[in-house]
C-alpha cells in the first residue's frame, strides 16, 4: 500500500521564533498514486505523540482516504520521533527551539514542492493534525480546495491550555526531569499522565455507561492500566514536552501577515470547510468550532457535523470504535465527493 517512511532534508531552518534549526528533517510517507495532472493530493498531518504508521488506518484502497483514487501524503509533525525531535535532532529539551504549527506548515509545503505537488483537494487532521489543517488553509488559500477539521480548532483554548498544563504537571513530577530534561524514562511520570489523559480524552457518559467493556476490559483499573498506564511510553518524553509546547502555542492568528488578529486569519480562509468536533470532547470543544463557524466569512461553504458519539475526542481517531469509525468514514466520503 506505501512505501517507507522517508526523509525529507529541510536544511537550516529559520523557525517563527527567529532561531535556526540547524540541519532539520522532516519524515513523511505517501500512499497511492498521484495521477497526470497532480490534482489528487490528500495531506494528512499527524497529531499529538503519533507517527505516519499510527494513523494510516484511514488509508487504504476502498477505506475513507481511498487510495484507489487519491495519492495521501502523511507528514510527521516535529516532535513525534520521526520528523526532527529532541530524540533525534541533536538538540536536547533544554536547548530545543519551539516549533510552531505555522513551521510545521511551511515545511511540509517545502515538502510539496519538492514533490512536485501545487495543488491540495483535502487536508484532512485530527487534533493537532486539526490544527495545521486550519493553519493550512490560512496560510496558503490558493493550494487548498477542501479542510476536514476532525476534533480540532484554529487555537488552543484556554481551557485547553489547562489541561495540557496538567499533562506537563504530571509528566514532569518524575524524579528524571533534572535540570530541564529527561534524564531517563520517567516511568511514574508516564503513568500520572496517562492517568490524567485518560480522564480527560473520552467523556462523563464514558465511564457511566462502562464503555471501557467494548474494548474487552472488565474493570474501570483493568482499563487504566492496560489502556493508559504506558500509553505513552512508546514515545520519548522529552519529545512529548516538545510537542505540548507546539500544542499550545497552536494558534493560527500568531504570524507576521495576522499579528494576532484572528478574525483576518480566518477570513484568509477560501477552502470548503468541515469542522467535525466531537460532540462530548472536553478540549477540543464544540462551542469553539461554533466561534470559529461565522468568521469563516471568504469559505466557500462551512459548515460543522459535531460526531454523536460518547467516546469524546478519540470519537475523531476511532479506529477501534465501529459506529464512530462508519460515521466518520461516510462524513469524509461525502465531503470529497463534494456534497454536504
């Protein structure tokens, strides 16, 4: 179905902030075949601790990103241990740069470039990846026909900086964060983050209803610690705290054309736009895509189909969750084939 994951020599680059990536690599993966005239391009962008081959459940020939008819490209987002990392990227965390969504953007368009590749028909995210969708849209109207904003927003909220404030709080309680960084695997760290994720990530109807048992678990702890207790740690912590201060600075306003205005950097808007929020998400919440719905003002069409689903924000990645999962796959069918 696709090749390897590959990587993509950005060179030194001059980051939002002003300093120098030195030597920065960007790993992707494409699925599919991209046809004569280059038009079938769908991008991807990961989200929040995943890699290219986490999130690929969407792909496929026949699945929601059909591979029978679009060519999918799949940019890791720097942080995630892939695409330059403090694990990888010879910066360690306490000398590691923040890297912005817009960076992000900017380099998966060098990426597109040097594909050969001008034109977008989706970019399509969820979370984090929701957030460069909109960042895209924003910063380069001419190149994108259609966003799909899955249990994301244009911003992080404030609410949302809370809770990833408790996440940072968790995870750096650990005995190994010394002087900046991750000396070691903060193993109880991970487990207090998990913990606190998994609190946060689905919804009160969730646990009332013990949804945990369709996942074959027979126990609320049961759950805990075979769902969340070393979720994370599959990742490299400090890569993880890269990545939540990417997280929230998420903000699509914060650049030099806007300068904070955010009503102007969503009116740079031109792309179809869905926004499909999860209807229980707690961080990436409804009421937000509905602010962000009327400054959609130069969109030509907008409109938001919250998911109706108790699983919260994982109701936008449900590889596991079959009705969520056959829900979101006929809402993307639709919005490709053009019909609302």
């Amino acid at each position: 179905m696709s090749g390897t994951t590959q990587s993509f020599a950005l060179g030194d680059v001059t980051l939002q902030s002003g300093r120098t990536f030195p030597a920065m690599q960007l790993a992707y993966r494409t699925y599919g075949t991209l046809n004569a005239d280059r038009s079938n391009v769908i991008l991807y962008p990961t989200s929040f601790a995943a890699q290219d081959h986490e999130i690929d459940w969407l792909v496929g020939d026949g699945e929601a990103l059909d591979t029978s008819r679009w060519f999918v490209v799949i940019p890791n987002l720097f942080g995630n241990g892939l695409s330059a990392s403090p694990s990888n990227a010879g910066l360690p965390l306490h000398d590691y740069p923040l890297v912005t969504c817009h960076d992000a953007v900017m380099a998966q368009h060098a990426l597109l470039r040097h594909l050969g590749i001008a034109r977008l028909a989706m970019v399509y995210g969820w979370s984090m990846g929701a957030m460069q969708a909109y960042h895209w849209a924003s910063r380069y109207p001419d190149m994108v026909d259609r966003i799909m904003v899955v249990c994301g927003a244009a911003r992080c909220a404030p609410y949302n900086q809370m809770f990833l404030e408790g996440v940072r709080a968790a995870l750096t309680a650990d005995s190994a964060f010394q002087d900046g960084y991750f000396t070691s695997p903060p193993t109880r760290g991970v487990k207090a983050m998990g913990r606190l994720y998994a609190g946060w990530v689905t919804s009160h109807g969730f646990f009332r209803d013990a949804l945990w048992r369709e996942a074959g678990f027979d126990s609320l702890e049961d759950y805990l610690q075979g769902a969340w207790d070393t979720y994370y740690s599959r990742r490299d912590a400090n890569d993880l705290m890269a990545q939540l201060a990417t997280w929230q600075a998420g903000d699509i306003a914060d650049n030099a054309r806007d300068r904070g205005n955010f009503a102007a950097a969503m009116a740079a808007i031109t792309a179809h736009v869905l926004l499909v929020p999860g209807a229980t998400d707690r961080y990436f919440q409804v009421e937000d895509n509905q602010a962000e719905l009327p400054l959609l003002v130069n969109a030509r069409s907008a409109a938001l189909q919250p998911i109706p689903s108790l699983h919260g924000h994982r109701a936008g990645n449900p590889q596991r969750i079959p009705d969520d999962r056959a829900w979101l796959t006929s809402t993307i069918r639709t919005f490709l084939d053009g019909t609302s």
